[in-house]
C-alpha cells in the first residue's frame, strides 16, 4: 500500500511543481533583532554613539534621540558585535564580530565587507579588540592578531604566535605605550617594541608579576598619565621597572576595565568601582565609554545608561525584542504576536514572553511579574482571548489579553493537579490543546513515576488529572495534540519514550471504564522514523502531521484510534533525515515545515513546492525554529535564533465574494514584471481574454491574489492592447470580469 501511495505522489510532484511555484511568492522581507543586549561602543567624529549588540548594531544620535539600525537584512553580514574601534584618521568605523567579520563602515554608512578571519576557519575567530597605529588597524582576537591596512583593504601582517605561547593563543587585549605593543592573554602578557617584525615570536617578551610564581590571565590593560596596567581576575598591576607589581584588590571578579583621566574604572558583575575604592555605578555592565565631552555611558544588558556618578540620567533602547530567540511563536485575533524561547536544546532559556503590538515590543518575564515565577517557556499556544505559555521547570503561565491591562496567572502543583518529579516543585508542561468543548488540555511529564500525564481544565476551571491507561506509570511525555474526535495524541518526550500514546476519554471524565488508550511506534509503524515527535499539526482535512528530528510523517485517519481499527502512518520521503523543528499550514492548504535547512513547502496534494533557505531568500541562517501566519495579510513569521524574520505571502485568506482589482494599471511590461489580481474567492479559475474572447492565459488559484507574468499559456509575451480578466469560482459559484490594459514593446 505504502509504495502505491509514494510512486503517484512523486509524479506528481515531478509533473506539477512548476505550476505550484507559478502562483507562490514571497516578498518584503524584514527582520527583527535584539538591540538590547550592548557589547561594545565607540563614538565617532560627528558625536554620534556606535553601540553593538547581539542583535546587530544601532547608531545613536542625542540631537534628536534617535538611533539607525544595522543588522543582517539592512548591510550586514554577521550580527553578534564584541568590537567596535572609530578610526579618527581614516573616518571609518570598524565593527568585529563574533564569528570574525569584519565591517568597515564610512560616514554615509557605506559598508566593506572583511571575510578573511572567517574564511581562515580558525578554531575561535571571535575578534575581541580593535585599535590603530601609523595608519594600520590592529585585530586581536581568538586567532591571535592581524594588522589591516585600512587604505588598501587587505591583511598585510599575521601574528599567530606570541613568544613562547601557544600558537593562536587567544588575544584578549591589545594596547600601544611606551613605543611597544601589548598583548593580553590567559597566559599573561607580552610585549614587541614597534620598530621589531611582530610576525617574530622572539621579538616579544612576556611580562613579570611580581609575587607571582605561575600564569595569570590577564583580561585587560588600562593607562593613567605616563603608567600602564594589566588587570587579572581580581587585581590591577602597575607595570614598573620591567614588572607588573600589584597596585589594587577587588573583593569581586572584574570582567572588564576603562581609564578616563586620572581613574580607573573596574566593571564587575553588579557594579562598577575606581581603584579609589569609589562606588561609580551600581546595576549590570558590559562596558563604560566616555564620549568627547567627558559624559560616562554604561553599556548594559538593557541599552544604554548615560550615568553621572551613581545617577543614570537618561537610558536609550532601541525599539526591539528583548531576546533574538523565538523558537515559538503564534498570533492572537488582534494580529499581535507573541513568543517564547526556549527549546529542547535551549531547555533553561530564559527569555520570558515576549509580545509584538503596533510595532512596540514587550517582555514579560518574571522579575517584572512575579506571578510568572520562572522564565524558561517553552510552548506558547492561543485560543480564544487567552494565551497559555508552558514553562520548563516552573508551570502553567496564562495570560488574558482581552482585558486593557493583560492578566497573568500561573499554574503549578500549589494551586493545580500538575505533578513533577518530586517534592520540589519541578514542573515540565510541553504542550497546550483545546477540545471542541473547550476544554483545555496539557501533558504533564514525569520520570517513570505515579501520577498525571494528562491534565484538563474546563472552561468552568475544573481540573482532571489522567493517568497513562496503557503504560501505567509511563509519563515521560511531551508534545500534544486533539484531533477532530477529541482524541489526544501524545508524544514521547525526545530520547526518553516508547511512542506516540492516543487517548480519549470519550466525553466521560469521571468515568474510566469507556476510556480509549494505545499507543504507535517505530516497532508497529515503519513509516514513524521516530518515537518523540518535536511538533504535531491537524490540517483541515483531519490529517495528522508529525515532525521528528529525522523527517516528516503524517496520520491519514485519526479516527481509527477510536474503533481500535488499523492506523495509517505515511511518510514523506523527500524529507527522510530532516531535522524538523515546527510546522504551520495555512489557509490555502500548504505546510510550511521548519527544518534545521530552513522551510519546506508542500501542497495539499504533498508536493514539494518551495524550499527557502539561506541560499535562495534573504534569510541568513538556514535553522528555522518556529512558524506562524497572519493569513488577513499573508504575513508569514520564521523566528530562529538570530531574530524573528518576515515576509509578505499570497496566503492570504480569499473573500466570499469577488471584489477584483488588477495592478498595476496600466500593466506595463517593460516596467513591471508581474500584475497583482487581487480581491478573488476560493478556488478561482481565471482566464484572460482578449477583447475579442480569445483565450491568452489560464491561472487557478485558491487564496485571494494571483499574478500574471504578462505571457500566455505558450510562454510568450503578450502584445500591447486591451483584456479581460475573467474569473470563476467552483466554490461560490459566482465570477466576474475585470478590463485591463497592457503595454508591451
């Protein structure tokens, strides 16, 4: 039976699916990074603050407070910033990245993209710091360091060992004093004197601590006046007489360190300190930038603080998710989106919930709501007016969003039948379904123990807790869905279980002698390619799709589970082996799959429409962790673990009854690639005619727009002239005609 049903289905697939791709476009990508998150600034001739992010980076200006932004879909190439340097001679500003790029960035925000570090393939090429000397760039990093002739373009020198140190140490910091270059590292610190080959590793000399018998990392170096210091974990030392002797003790780990005038500046964990013992800033820090006019600016987990001892006068964010992670997202009925981030990979994230309104972003998270208790969500689902968000470890969130102020409650095992593993509170809820009594459902896991693996709440808030009726004690269990017989399936939590369960309990919650359970496996169903499914969708037919970490299968008849008949488990194998991640189906009947090699597109019919990857769409990563769409403008959402991206579809849901408008108008040829037909009904044949009724082109489709790329059924071009746009519909029987205008050459 299998082979039978696998031979046409690639036929057809073979046959149609240039006329599938015919009719799907995408367009007007956008995307969306965290900015809050500053790693490194610098400020640039004009006063304008360069602040970079993991997200990207964004350009302050305080005359009008406001901010430019740069990120992977608008210039750049790389988006996790750990170095900015402006170079007062050139005018460039130049941007390190974590995974090597460099960007070399004018005044007119030109940028040159610097690939070389990256292509070398090192081990740890994350650039760390950036200055210059004589007209020449120098890079430190994991690689060790490069000199950049930042006139020319290119890498003329490559220093990749340093004295007796291991080759490609790892370059923390690097300074210029006393007609010498420095070098920090975990082995301590070195130095060449600049009239000497650096490539030479016997032209640098290690430096001495004094009291110190072994290595010392050292993170950072700092001047004040005519001295240099070398800064360790916990100590400041002041280089003197050809050795760094101690000058100053923290009682807390310093992670980094600024100079400005006469002080230096400690940044640890919650505050920062001057070696005068003096308390500068208490809060978070990932660095301190004085700007030209002597002005102190903490660079924090939440954007920028502009301080005056102790005092923070202003913060600039700007408007971005807090987190880049969305490995789930949905939309409520206002179109507003909201997402979680941690995933199977990611368990402990925490990113808490974040909300996308009218452009604004918003976290929730439990320092801000206490009610949330803890932050590693893990599922997010929506029905209704109200959001459900299982949390990793912690319980239930739900959140009212009808009301103007959003109502949050949560749900754990003090105020609720969820059990976890023990006494201590351990709560894993992986998935979230709706009954078409609406009633709630949940999976509850636990490790081979007593107790619920199920629990239901009904619209009236009464709860009921079920045990695995088919593997006593068996609660190691995850992902949820309820099919169209009100039939729960529950998968396997990944690497843990032994299938995927089904239960119903057949409208009778208090009775359990009519209750239906059994389970399917990879020992009963060849075509399941694994036990733990990682997402469960119900198209409109009823169907069943089920993700896996090694492909796609699908339930053609669900309903078998209730007569204990046989089930019947396909599988696409185009798509054997694929790491899959979500998967949405709009309203036209596509799925949309999100693999680890990007989305997947197949028809109602399972053909392979479109793949879109980082190799054919402006996507950068190919990593595609969730879907979701908003199918009134055809909107469709790709988060991943660089930022929420967006694109505009044709899935857009089709009228019920025909309001047709064609653009552009007149339809120029030359000027315009395609015409837009917007404005049909469902299941729509169009036919364009000419004047005279002759048959040019035909075109069906099943959502609201079409296109028409100007040519007929034979590939031509049309001519200049006058046509009619007829459509018809199967569905509701109704059609229309539309007059339009070409000009061809």
């Amino acid at each position: 039976m299998l082979k039978y049903f696998v031979f046409p289905l690639l036929f057809i697939c073979c046959v149609n699916i240039s006329f599938s791709q015919e009719q799907f476009r995408l367009s007007n990508w956008n995307l969306y990074s965290s900015l809050h998150n500053v790693t490194a600034a610098v400020e640039d001739d004009a006063g304008r603050i360069w602040a970079g992010t993991e997200g990207g980076i964004f350009v302050y200006d305080a005359q009008n407070d406001t901010a430019k932004i740069f990120n992977l879909l608008n210039g750049l190439t790389s988006n996790e910033v750990t170095a900015l340097y402006f170079d007062e001679i050139s005018k460039y500003t130049i941007v390190g990245f974590s995974d090597g790029i460099l960007e070399i960035i004018d005044k007119d925000y030109n940028i040159e993209h610097i690939t070389s570090i990256r292509d070398a393939q090192f081990s740890k090429p994350r650039i760390n710091k950036i200055i210059s000397q004589a007209g020449n760039i120098y890079i430190a990093g994991g690689f060790g360091m490069a000199v950049f002739d930042i006139n020319k373009m290119i890498f003329t020198t490559t220093i990749s060992k340093i004295s007796n140190w291991t080759k490609n140490e790892s370059i923390y910091d690097i300074r210029f004093f006393d007609n010498k270059i420095w070098a920090a590292s975990e082995v301590g610190a070195a130095w060449c004197p600049l009239d000497m080959l650096l490539e030479v590793p016997r032209n640098w000399t290690t430096a001495e601590f004094s009291g110190k018998a072994g290595i010392e990392p050292v993170i950072s170096f700092a001047s004040r006046k005519d001295s240099l210091f070398a800064v360790t974990d916990k100590n400041v030392y002041k280089f003197h007489l050809d050795t760094f002797e101690l000058n100053f003790s923290s009682d807390a780990k310093i992670f980094h360190v600024q100079s400005f005038g006469d002080e230096i500046y400690l940044l640890r964990l919650v505050d920062i300190i001057t070696t005068s013992n003096d308390t500068f800033y208490n809060g978070l820090s990932n660095g301190l930038l004085f700007d030209k006019n002597g002005k102190s600016i903490v660079l924090t987990p939440s954007g920028l603080n502009f301080v005056k001892y102790n005092t923070v006068l202003k913060n600039f964010t700007p408007n971005s998710p807090k987190t880049n992670l969305f490995s789930r997202i949905v939309l409520d009925n206002s179109g507003d989106l909201w997402s979680v981030s941690a995933h199977l990979e990611l368990r402990t994230f925490e990113g808490g919930i974040t909300h996308f309104s009218q452009n604004v972003w918003e976290n929730y998270n439990a320092q801000s709501n206490p009610l949330l208790k803890k932050d590693a969500f893990f599922e997010i689902a929506l029905f209704d007016n109200t959001i459900y968000a299982t949390n990793y470890g912690g319980g239930l969130a739900k959140i009212d969003i009808v009301q103007d102020s959003l109502a949050f409650s949560f749900f754990d095992q003090n105020n609720s039948l969820f059990e976890g593993q023990n006494s201590d509170g351990f709560l894993v809820i992986g998935g979230v379904d709706r009954d078409s009594k609406a009633s709630m459902w949940f999976s509850n896991w636990g490790n081979i123990s007593s107790g619920p693996f199920l629990i239901s709440m009904d619209n009236q808030g009464k709860q009921t807790a079920y045990s695995n009726c088919y593997y006593p004690n068996e609660r190691r269990v995850l992902r949820l869905l309820v099919d169209d017989f009100g039939t729960k399936w529950i998968g396997s939590f990944p690497g843990e279980g032994l299938g995927i369960y089904y239960f119903n309990e057949n409208g009778t919650p208090e009775d359990k002698s009519d209750d239906v359970c059994g389970m399917i496996s990879t020992s009963t169903h060849s075509n399941l390619p694994d036990n733990s499914p990682t997402v469960m969708r119900k198209d409109a037919s009823g169907n069943i799709w089920l993700g896996f970490r090694q492909g796609v299968s699908f339930i053609r008849n669900p309903q078998s589970a209730l007569t204990k008949s046989a089930i019947s488990v396909f599988q696409l194998n185009f798509m054997n082996g694929l790491k899959v991640n979500d998967i949405m189906i709009d309203p036209l009947g596509y799925v949309w799959v999100a693999t680890a090699t990007g989305v997947w597109v197949i028809s109602k019919n399972f053909e392979l429409v479109k793949q879109i990857n980082s190799q054919n769409s402006p996507l950068k990563e190919d990593n595609i962790l969730s879907l979701a769409g908003n199918f009134e403008t055809g909107i469709i959402y790709f988060g991943t673990e660089q930022g929420l991206y967006t694109v505009q579809s044709m899935a857009i849901l089709p009228l019920e009854s025909y309001n047709v408008h064609c653009y552009p108008q007149p339809y120029d040829l030359r000027k315009a690639g395609e015409m837009i037909i917007d404005g049909l009904t469902a299941d729509t044949e169009i036919s364009i005619v000419t004047i005279n009724g002759e048959l040019v082109r035909s075109i069906k489709v099943e959502g609201k727009q079409a296109v028409w790329d100007g040519r007929d059924d034979n590939k031509k071009l049309v001519s200049s002239g006058i046509y009619l746009v007829v459509t018809n519909s199967t569905s509701s029987n109704s059609g229309s005609v539309q007059k339009i205008a070409v000009i061809s050459n």
